[in-house]
C-alpha cells in the first residue's frame, strides 16, 4: 500500500512509533470497525480512530441529537439538536480526515439486529449507554467470532476491557443481570477520557503494539483520583459464551 505525501505527513509522529511503521499503517488503513452508539464515547473513540487512519468506520446509532447531549457529544452542535447522530457523526468524521471511509447506520442495535450489523467488522467499540443492548451486542460479538472492546462511565468513573471470548471472559461473564435504565450523572470529561481509551486498545489490536486489556478490567476513579486493573475469569456458568 502506497500512502500518499498529505498521509505521510499527517501519521508522521505514530509512524515513528516502535512496532508501527507503515506496516503497522497499512493493517490501520485495511482494518473495519464497527462504534456502536456515537454519545460520548464513541464520539471520542471515533474521533481518534478517524484521525489515526482506520480505513473504515461504521458508525451505527438510533438516536437523534438532543439538548441534553451537548455538554459531552462533540460531534454535534446546537444546529443538530432533532437530527439523527449517525449521519452527522460520519460527516465530521470523515471531514477530518479525507483518506478514510466513514458510513452511516440509522439502526436499533438488538438481539435480532446486533449480528447483521457488525458482520464483517475486525473490531467491534462499545459506545453504547445501557446493559440490555450491550449484552445483546455482546453477544453478537460471540456469535461472529468478532472481538468487542467495552466501556462504560457513570459521574467520574469509568470502565473499561477487552473481550474476546473464548480466549477472554465475554461480558455477561463478570456483570450481572440488567439494572432498571437510567441515566447517570455524567460530564464530558469521562466519556471523552474513556472513549480516548478505547481508540487505544483498539489501536493496539489493530496494529499489534502493546498489549490489550485481555482477561483484565481497567477501573478508573477520576474523583479520587485512582486507576485499577483487575483479573477477570470466565463464567464457566456464563448463559452466553458458556458453549463458545
């Protein structure tokens, strides 16, 4: 893969990174990611993801823009407010960065949808906001074989691992039954700060640099501030990847 002077220039200071390189560039720009949800996560993990050269991007949410998603979706504007995220997410995404393919999907993310979606997807970023459609989101991920990096935040607090069952525990291993919804107190800073994260375990995976959050959960205590890494094991119980 040859790479243009403007893509040489722009990815100059991570091509000289240890164990990047072009190579490390060329598997960034052949890599499909699927952001599932594009709120304050995904528009931070987005965001890098774009700017770093992932070559495609599928930004999939069902959500339109309100008032209320301003102090920490960056990615919108007053003008957006009724809008659906998707589509104006892709737009400023692949604005910032013309080499890559950014696309769009206005879709409900569920047991009977998650799987059609993310095919043919290398990675899979949770930007998601509740446990009944991560859980169904995960268990896509088990289904195509497709490794899912998962996050969540709540005030300044915030979570974060990699999964790639059966060499990793899946989600339903080490969290519970889904909660009543509802929304967290939340700024801006921890899901920018997590979704920030996210890009870079889904960096490092794509471009085969460091090592990932695998069998391991990242708790970050912003408040205190603290940050933790956990081992986290396989529920041999587990309903959902018990027979992968």
């Amino acid at each position: 893969m040859t790479f243009s002077k403007d893509e040489v220039e722009r990815y100059a200071r991570q091509l000289s990174m240890p164990g990047w390189g072009k190579e490390g560039q060329e598997r960034l720009a052949a890599a499909r990611v699927f952001v599932a949800g594009v709120g304050g996560l995904g528009c931070a993990a987005a965001t890098y993801l774009a700017t770093t050269g992932v070559g495609r991007i599928v930004v999939c949410d069902a959500d339109h823009v309100e008032r209320s998603n301003l102090n920490r979706q960056f990615l919108y504007g007053r003008e957006d407010v009724g809008h659906d995220k998707a589509p104006i997410a892709a737009g400023r995404l692949a604005a910032m960065n013309p080499s890559v393919r950014v696309d769009a999907l206005v879709a409900e993310i569920g047991r009977t949808t998650a799987a059609g979606l993310i095919e043919g997807s290398d990675l899979v970023v949770d930007g998601l906001d509740n446990l009944e459609t991560r859980f169904a989101l995960n268990r896509a991920c088990i289904a195509t074989r497709i490794p899912m990096i998962y996050a969540a935040v709540a005030d300044f607090t915030g979570y974060l691992s990699f999964l790639k069952p059966p060499d990793t525990p899946c989600l339903e291993c080490f969290i519970g039954s889904t909660p009543p919804p509802v929304e967290p107190a939340i700024p801006g800073c921890t899901p920018g700060f997590l979704g920030a994260l996210e890009a870079m375990e889904a960096l490092k995976y794509i471009v085969g640099v460091g090592d990932v959050l695998a069998g391991r959960l990242l708790i970050a205590e912003g408040a205190e501030p603290r940050f933790d890494v956990i081992d986290i094991e396989r529920d041999p119980r587990c309903p959902a990847c018990r027979v992968s």
